[in-house]
C-alpha cells in the first residue's frame, strides 16, 4: 500500500513541476532592450543618480546590443520629511518621508513620449533613542522607497517598451 502512495505521490510531484517549467520572472531583463543617450536630473540630485545608476546598470548588462532603443531620460525627485507624532513634551516621536518621483522617457531617435509618470511613494518610521540609529533607519526607508519606485518604473517602462 505504502509503494502504491509513494508511485502516485510521486507521478504527481513530476507532472506539478512539470507545470512550472514555462516560468518567466516579470522583472526579467529580457523584455528590455534600451540604452540610455542622454540624461536630466532635477530635484534631489542624490536619490535622482541612485535610480539613474540603477537603470544604467539595467541597461549596460543586457546582451543583445543590435536592436538597443535609445532613450533620453529625466528624473526629477522630491524628498519630503514631516512629523506626524509628537508625544506630550513636544519632542517628535515618528516621522514621514514622502519621495515624489516624476519620470519621463523620450526615444532619443523620433522623440516620442515612451513614459511620463510621477511615482509617490511614503513610509513612516519611529525616532529612536541615539540620533545615529535614527539616521540610520531614515537611510534604510529611503532606500525602500527608491527600491520600490526603482521596481514600479521598471515595471511601467517594460509595459510601455514591448508595446511599441
């Protein structure tokens, strides 16, 4: 009885993974084949070269270098600090950091609007109880932001790269 489980248990697991072997990630660099002409950055020039160098990197690690799309780029960022808590002596309890992200994506050969789009992206965080920790959590939730705004303008210019 115990062989008959493990034979059909068994069957099941090939035939299951066998179902997986079409997989392709959504992030693949397959799908982007462009190289970056000319550049802007306005803002923050800062976060603006970290995603910038990001997208760089993306570009100059693709293969294919035949059918490259030239692309113009601007990236314009703004970073926004608020309180939103404060205790009951007046001393700032938590944070919010707010980047606004407005890219735009031109074919550097006709001129063509490939992107336009503004990326909001915002987190909280608390203080902590050395200044250093604080900075140093301040540091790491911008990174998220610029991950996730990084991950959300790979996505939209993916999109808008295999449509034309």
């Amino acid at each position: 009885m115990k062989k008959i489980v493990y034979v059909a248990f068994s069957a099941f697991l090939i035939i299951w993974m066998n179902n997986c072997a079409g997989y392709k990630p959504i992030f693949s660099s397959e799908n982007i084949n462009f190289e970056i002409s000319e550049y802007s950055i306005k803002g923050n020039k800062i976060l603006g070269k970290r995603i910038y160098y990001k997208l760089d990197n993306l570009s100059k690690s693709i293969k294919d270098k035949v059918n490259k799309r030239s692309i113009s780029l601007t990236i314009d960022v703004k970073k926004n600090k608020i309180a939103t808590v404060k205790d009951s002596t007046g001393k700032i309890s938590e944070y919010k950091i707010t980047l606004n992200t407005e890219v735009t994506v031109i074919d550097f050969l006709n001129n063509n609007k490939l992107l336009e789009n503004t990326f909001v992206t915002s987190t909280n965080y608390k203080v902590q109880s050395q200044y250093s920790d604080t900075i140093n959590l301040e540091n790491k939730s911008i990174d998220d932001l610029l991950n996730n705004t990084y991950r959300d303008l790979l996505l939209r210019l993916t999109q808008n790269l295999t449509k034309q």
